[in-house]
C-alpha cells in the first residue's frame, strides 16, 4: 500500500494509526493510550492536534475519556443490552460521559394496590424514589423506583445523594431473575419538565420487574427521549 503521510494531516495520522491497533487487538478494552504529551513528542505536534484525534475516536466509540486517568480504549458496546440490566452510569462513563444523578423524591411507604402488594408483600413496605440520570450537564433520562423494604432492607439507610438507585442495586441485591418490556410513550407534562423536553416528544420506557431467588425485589421505569438512548441485545440460538 502507498504510504498516506503526505496526503493526510498529523491528526488523522495519529487516529488512523490508534484505530488500526484498537481494530487489530493491538490495543484491548481498557487499555490505557499515550498520553497527550507522549502523542505530541511521537508526531511532533500540537496539543490541539492530538486533542482532535483523539476526540474523533471518543465520538466513533472507540476510546473513553476517564477524569484525572487519560483515555482508555471502550468495551464493545454489548453492555446495554436488554437481556442484561444495564448499569446507566458505568455506561455513560464508558462512553466518556460526566454522569451525574439528582434524586427528586423518596419517600418509605405502605404498599397501596395489588401491584404494590405484589412487590412488597400483604402489609409490606416499599421505598419509592424518582430521579433524573444527567449526562454532560444534560438530562438523559427520568427514573422511578419500587423497592420492596422485605427483599431490601438496608436500603432504608441509604440517602441517594450520589450513587444511583440502579448502582446501588447492582452492588447490593444479587438478582436471579428480570422482567423487561418497553413501550413508546409520548412524554407527559412532568416527566417532560424533569427531561427539558417538549410535552408529547416521542420517549423510549423501559419498565422492569426484578427477583432474587423467587422474592420480588424492585419494579423500575426509565423514559428516555427518543434521540438520547438505544438498547442493544445480542441473541444465540437456543442449543437442541
């Protein structure tokens, strides 16, 4: 092959030649690439050259910022999968995102309806939370939360004020069991306030059901806006 160097700029000689060790397995996920001041003493340039690079291949997925690390290669992009229960902000963070999470509302109450009933039990409790999931400053998607106090007790001491309830829950309640379905949904006029959207923009709702060994854990809906999310599922044929 001819050689390109004299036909492309410094930046997309120093993207091209990332991509191809990331493409070739030369570099893995989680790989940490030269830092900025090494790129800049490889191809004797500028900061803002190898800044642009390198932003190219945060925008294509390939690459994650991490604050105070450098920059790392991204995992494939199979961990937001349906079939999973995805972690929200370890996704966003891996795809280079400042994440942030504000809690609206929590409150510790009786179960009301058979729905409720069904999570936490006749005569139960339930911690019921609502919250925005930010990324880059930016509202990505709307959260409320059923937890059954029975299945999880130790949440009731738990505040919210940083880690996501979904975080938390991944941490804490080893699950055995989801129930997912998502549905279309025009937003309406609150979740639209909380998402800085207009009323009726078309959304994306995930709801889901949870348990841990046969006990009811948490039933969960998440409205995204339609141009902010996706959800990506990988399937295998059932083995004979």
């Amino acid at each position: 092959m001819p050689d390109t160097h004299d036909t492309v700029s410094v930046s997309e000689r120093i993207r091209l030649d990332l991509e191809r060790q990331i493409l070739s397995g030369g570099l893995k996920p989680d790989d940490r690439i030269p830092l900025e001041r090494e790129l800049m003493e490889m191809y004797d340039c500028s900061r803002m050259t190898v800044n642009k690079a390198v932003s190219e291949l945060v925008s294509r997925g390939l690459i994650v910022r991490r604050k105070r690390a450098g920059s790392f290669v991204a995992h494939p992009p199979s961990d937001s999968t349906i079939l999973d229960i995805p972690d929200i902000r370890l996704d966003l963070e891996r795809k280079g995102y400042a994440y942030a999470y504000r809690l609206l509302h929590r409150a510790v109450r009786a179960a009301k309806g058979a729905e409720e009933v069904a999570l936490a039990g006749k005569g139960g409790r339930l911690v019921e939370l609502r919250g925005v999931h930010r990324a880059d400053g930016q509202p990505f998607g709307y959260e409320r939360r059923l937890v059954s106090l029975a299945a999880v007790p130790e949440i009731k001491a738990e505040d919210f004020a940083e880690t996501p309830p979904g975080t938390w829950l991944l941490a804490h309640v080893p699950w055995s069991q989801a129930e997912h379905r998502i549905f279309a949904v025009g937003a309406d006029a609150g979740i639209a306030a909380h998402l800085d959207i207009s009323e009726g923009t078309p959304c994306l709702m995930l709801e889901r059901r949870t348990w841990a060994n046969g006990a009811p854990v948490t039933h969960v809906w998440q409205t995204f806006p339609g141009d902010r999310h996706s959800f990506i599922g990988a399937l295998t044929r059932r083995q004979a």
